[in-house]
C-alpha cells in the first residue's frame, strides 16, 4: 500500500477510535465499580456505579465492541450508530444524567445492532449469523427490559444469551473447516438446536424461573460440548505463539462457560449471593472476558488500523484472570471464603488491566518502529525479514512487530470484515 493510501487507512482507524474510547471507558468505570461491589476503596466512589457495574460492562463495554466490529464489517456510515448508542448509554450511566436517558440510548443502540444483522442477513443468511442476530436480539430484549424496571438478577439470562451466541456464532464461522470433516453433517443442525434451547431457556426464566434455569443451563452445557468437539481451538493448542495463545483462550473460556452452565443446572435460579457471583463471572469474566483477550490481536488492527503485535505479556494476563477467577470463585464463592473472593476480584481487575497496558504497549511500540522502517529507504533482503516467528494466519492481520502500519492496513483494507483476518 502506499503511505498516502496508509494514511488514509490511519486516519478510517482514527475516526472510530472515539466508539473504542467510549469502551474503553465504561471498562475503566466497571472495574472501578467492582471494587466498590467487593467492599474496598475505589479510585471513584460514586453511588451509581455499584448498580450499574454489569449493564455498564455488558452493553456498554462489550455491546460496545461488539457493535462497533459488525458496523466495520457492514460499512457505511449507519451502521455506526449501533456502538455510538451504547457507547453514549453506558458513559451516561456513570454520570448524574437520568438514568432513564442511558436506558433509552441502550434500547437505542441495540435496535440498530439487530438492523445491523438484518442487512447482514440479506446478504447472505446462515446459521453463525442467526445465533448472532438472536445475541443481538437479546441485548435488545435485556435494554427493554432494564429500560421497563426489571432488575439485573431477572434479567441476567438476556445479558448472557448476548454475549454466548454472538461468540458461538462467530466461532461457528471459524468451525467450518472442521464441520466438512467426514461424520459431522449434522453438526450444523446441532448447533441451531443448542442456540434455540438457550433461546427457549432465556424467554421461559420470565415466567417461569426454575424451569427456565434448568432449560438454560442444560443448553449453555450442549453449546460448550459442541464448541469443544468443532472449534478450531483443540488443534492450535499444539502450535506456538498467537494461535496456541488464542487456542488456550478459547478452551478456558468453555470451561468457564460449562461450570456456569453446571451451576444454573444444579442449584438452579440465583438472584445474589456466592452463587450468582459464581454464575455471573464464571459467564463474563471467564468465558467472555477471555474470548476478548483471544480475539483482540486480531480485531483491533482491522477496526483501528493499527498493529497489534501477540506479546507474552498477553498470555501472562490471561493466566492471571484465569487463576485468579478459580481463587474467586472455586475458593471464595464456592467455599464461602470472603477473603479469597476478595483477593481473586482484585487479581481478575489487575489481570484486565495488565492485558489493556500489554496490549497498548505493544501497539504503541510495533507502530513506531513500523514508521520508523517506513522512513528509512528499503533495501533488498530476504523475504520475510522482520516477521514475526509468531506469524500465522490469525496474526497477519498486520500484527507482526516491525510490519508496516501501512501492510497492517492493507491486510485489513482487502476486506473491512475483521473476521475476514482471523
Ligand atoms: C474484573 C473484575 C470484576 C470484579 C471484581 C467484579 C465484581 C462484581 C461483584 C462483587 C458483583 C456483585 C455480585 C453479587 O451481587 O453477588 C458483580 C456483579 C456483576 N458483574 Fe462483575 N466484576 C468484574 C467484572 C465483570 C465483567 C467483565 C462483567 C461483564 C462483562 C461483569 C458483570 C457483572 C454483572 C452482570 C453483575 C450482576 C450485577 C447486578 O446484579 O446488578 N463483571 N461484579
């Protein structure tokens, strides 16, 4: 690419860093509200924020980032308006405005995400988009209900069933190479009947909680055994670098996900206490805060145009929020023992944030030297100097420390479509 081409890819990137800052925020503000929900002092103490903390991460965090994905792969200007929504409401809900303002820019936002999947839709319809648009669905139907009054306990299954079938949808897409296998045609239809049943499961907790606890997590159990038997994840393990980091992710977070699914199973419906601590971040912290931590070498250079290089420091944050979770919730809520509850939550905060500084760090890092190699007149050499040993598949979305900001572009500019990388 040229540079005045790069420059222009920088500057796209540019444009939608605010939606990535708006995340980036209500990350900040919920990790400050989860000290204060864990008893201790916080930068910030205001009085809203405990009772936002989950809204604020689900839908304004990671509804954020998810919306903000969909609108880079789709294009046009519109599209945007899904992560601006809920961007806009979860900075809000840290502020005085009225809540019901926050409440409305959340429906607002996620009504566009659904537009979003329907236009996804008239393009080409297959079962990854539909898991994906019913996670959209429910976002919808959790800000509705959040805006109507419902409590978070109520209406947790709908903040779940967000996040697990927008990643099942997208891991669906990775799987295909696997579902061509000989032995597996059905597998495609076994993963629309595990979305339905969560689907099923989420609506009937409205109106009949044990029942629909019950139906839940028998269904987020099917998925998880679905995902381990086709996800790409089991093989990469063996790899080195990205993949194998992405891959170790990935298996984590479906373990995660199936002690949730075991525990809404067994102990069924839970409004507070250990268990729902246990429930709510064996979900989001261990499976969806992992599947971030998988994905993100490849989806910020695409939506932001800039390198992000894998780094070990990566995979040392991803140890810490994984071991640090099991001293939370396997000791402290599990075991009742509030000093290890406190200590794993502290150490998960510190684990999200030593993953954010790892990953600006190297950004920072890869995209100087990138200029500074721009600058400098090129010389012959053999190919493939200055790549990454790590350089796979998943890491050629421009991330290998020392590639040009400028390829890094290129690689994302063939295709706008993030997963168009992975
Ligand atoms: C990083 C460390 C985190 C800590 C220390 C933390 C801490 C807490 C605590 C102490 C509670 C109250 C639990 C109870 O009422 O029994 C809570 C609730 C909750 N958390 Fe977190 N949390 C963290 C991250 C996250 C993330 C990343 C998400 C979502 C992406 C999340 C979503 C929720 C939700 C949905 C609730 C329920 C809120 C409610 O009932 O109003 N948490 N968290």
């Amino acid at each position: 690419m040229t540079s005045a081409a790069g420059l222009g890819a920088r500057r796209t990137g540019s444009r939608r860093a605010p939606l990535l800052l708006a995340a980036g925020l209500c990350l900040l503000a919920g990790l400050d509200a989860a000290l204060l929900l864990l008893g201790l002092p916080a930068p910030v103490a205001g009085d809203r924020l405990p009772q936002v903390h989950g809204v604020l991460l689900v839908l304004g965090f990671a509804g954020t980032l998810v919306a903000l994905e969909r609108a880079v792969a789709l294009g046009g200007r519109w599209p945007y308006l899904a992560p601006a929504g809920l961007g806009a409401g979860g900075l809000l809900l840290f502020t005085p405005v009225d809540l019901s303002v926050a409440r409305l820019l959340l429906v607002a936002g996620a009504t566009v995400l659904v537009a979003l999947y329907l236009r996804f839709w008239r393009r080409q319809p297959s079962a990854a988009l539909l898991a994906q648009a019913a996670g959209a669905v429910s976002a919808l139907g959790a800000a509705l209900l959040w805006l109507g009054g419902l409590d978070v306990p109520r209406m947790l299954p709908w903040l779940v069933a967000f996040l697990v079938l927008t990643i099942a949808g997208e891991r669906l897409e990775l799987a295909r190479v696997g579902l061509l296998a000989p032995g597996a045609p059905r597998a495609e239809q076994t993963f629309l009947a595990c979305v339905g049943a969560v689907v099923t499961g989420v609506v009937t907790t409205l109106m009949w909680p044990a029942a629909g606890t019950l139906l839940l997590g028998a269904s987020l159990l099917a998925l998880v055994a679905w995902l381990v038997t086709y996800d790409v994840a089991r093989r990469l393990l063996r790899s080195t670098g990205l993949p194998r980091f992405t891959a170790a992710c990935l298996l984590a977070g479906y373990a995660w996900l199936g002690l949730a699914g075991t525990l809404w199973l067994v102990a069924g419906p839970v409004a507070d206490g250990t268990r729902y601590d246990a429930v709510v971040h064996s979900v989001f912290l261990g499976f969806v805060m992992s599947m971030i931590m998988a994905h993100a070498p490849v989806i910020l250079p695409a939506v932001l145009r800039r390198p992000l290089p894998y780094h070990p420091g990566m995979a040392g944050a991803a140890w810490l929020l994984h071991l640090s979770l099991a001293l939370r919730v396997v000791v402290g809520d599990l075991r009742d023992v509030r000093g290890a509850w406190q200590l794993g939550g502290v150490l998960n905060i510190a684990a999200v944030l030593l993953f954010l500084l790892t990953a600006a760090t190297a950004s920072v890092t890869a995209t100087r030297r990138a200029s500074a190699a721009a600058r400098t007149p090129s010389r012959p050499g053999p190919a493939g100097t200055g790549s990454s040993p790590d350089a796979s598949p998943g890491s050629s979305s421009g991330s290998a420390p020392g590639s040009s900001p400028d390829a890094s572009a290129g690689a994302s500019s063939a295709s706008d479509d993030p997963r168009s990388a992975r």
